[in-house]
C-alpha cells in the first residue's frame, strides 16, 4: 500500500478515523498528513497523532494518492475548487461529507476523477466504526479494495447502492448520538433512584455494548432477544410497556426519518 493518505479536514469524524487507522497499524503516522486551516487543531493533532500537518490543502495533495475530505457539506464544494487543477491522475478522492453525491462531486471536479464516497462514524476511534461504502465507475476493484482495508481498520464495512447513502447516514452515521442519548437517560433514571452516576453510566453502557453483541454474534432478531428478557408479569415487560406507551419506537423511527430527510436536503 502507498504511504500517502492524506486528510482534508482534521474534525471530530477525521480524527477518530487517524486514531482507529493508526491504533491497527495500517499505516505509520508518518506516513499520514492532516490539512486544516485552524492552527491550534493541527498542533493537537501533530502532538496526540505523530502524523504530519500543513494548513496548505495543495501541499497535501502533491503528497497523497489516497485525499479523504473530512470536510463538512458546505466546504466540500470550497475545498474542491481549491484542489481540483492539481489532483494527480492517479488519486482516489474519498469523501465522507454527508449529502454529497458522487455526482456532485464529479460535477464540482469537472473531469475524471477516482471518488469513493463514505458514510463512516464516530466509534472508529475505538476500533468499533461502521461504514458505508459506493464508488464511481472510474475506481478499480483493486483500488476499492484498497478503501476497504482502510474502513475495516477500525470497523465494519458494508458497499451500499449510493442511492440508499442517505438512509445511511440515519442508520449507523447519525445513530451513536441516538445511543449516547439512550445511555444518559438510564442514567438519569437510575439516578433518581439513588444510583451514583458513576456507577450507572459503565452499567447503562456495558448493557448497551452486550445487547448489540448479541444482535450481531447470535444472528437473532431483535424482537426475539428482548422476548427473552422479558419474563410473564416481571419487571422488564413492565418497562417495555411504559416505552411502547411512552412513544419509543415511533420517536426513534421519525428520528431516522427527519435525519435522512436532512441529508437528502443537504444534497
């Protein structure tokens, strides 16, 4: 593998994606660079990271094959009109900006180019991401293979029709905030039942972290598992009663809902 894979764009998502890609050792920190135009950022980045920085995206780019935009939506557009004389015939752009298309973005480059596009999250940092992945006719299998090493790194991988990139981004790219909110009300009701907060938040995220295991290693539907919780006349059928009758699942579902319409408006 090339040892040039640069990051335009040092945020939240760029930097748990450094952090998971370095902790797999699939590439050596000096083999990364980092572009953003906030001074300060790029110095904690460098100091936590060991990779290299600049706050010139055309540097970068002269010494990347692989250029992930870890832009927000409304940069993209900025960044590749900034860039797109000088990209190398050769260079994969991925874009991991939510609402972009593919198309979009070939329009903005105006020539042929190599776009891989990712819908990637949070928990990448700790080896735990889930990404969605499309591409354009112009990458090759190799080189989509490539892409793929790099996702796996720090998680799970799925290549997606672009068309369902949207539904994506509420599904796995948006959900940790769902799950973090989750987590904070047990939480609170456990609190206001006399549990130190300490305490409760490793017990409400442990819990959390064994039932998604069971999902994914059993192979069992959802509904199935949380039957075998709940015991005749016992206290978590009472909890999943008030839920039901408290709206859970129809907030959830129109959470995922007004999300996807976002990203589909953001496009």
């Amino acid at each position: 593998m090339k040892n040039t894979l640069g990051f335009i764009g040092g945020g939240n998502m760029g930097k748990a994606m450094i952090g998971g890609i370095l902790e797999s050792k699939i590439f050596a920190p000096e083999n990364i660079m980092v572009s953003d135009l906030n001074t300060d950022l790029l110095n904690t980045i460098e100091e936590n990271y060991g990779v290299k920085t600049t706050k010139d995206n055309n540097v970068l780019i002269k010494h990347s094959q692989i250029i992930v935009l870890a832009v927000k939506p409304h940069i993209c557009d900025i960044v590749i009109k900034e860039i797109k004389d000088k990209i190398k015939e050769d260079a994969i752009i991925v874009s991991i900006a939510a609402g972009k298309s593919i198309e979009q973005i070939e329009e903005n480059f105006n020539k042929d180019v190599k776009i891989v596009r990712v819908m990637p999250n949070t928990p990448a940092l700790v080896g735990k991401g889930m990404s969605a992945i499309s591409s354009n006719n112009k990458v090759s299998e190799v080189e989509l293979e490539q892409i793929i090493n790099i996702f796996e790194s720090f998680g799970e991988v799925e290549l997606v029709d672009e068309k369902l990139m949207d539904v994506v981004t509420g599904t796995s790219g948006s959900s940790p905030a769902y799950v973090y909110m989750f987590i904070e009300a047990i939480a609170d009701g456990a609190v206001l039942e006399g549990m130190p907060r300490d305490k409760v938040y490793k017990m409400a995220a442990q819990a959390v972290l064994g039932a998604a295991q069971m999902v994914l290693t059993t192979g069992k539907h959802p509904g199935e598992l949380k039957d075998m919780v709940c015991s005749p006349g016992g206290t978590t059928i009472e909890a999943v009663k008030t839920l039901e009758d408290k709206g859970f699942r129809s907030a959830v579902m129109e959470a995922v809902r007004e999300c996807v319409k976002k990203s589909r408006e953001l496009s």
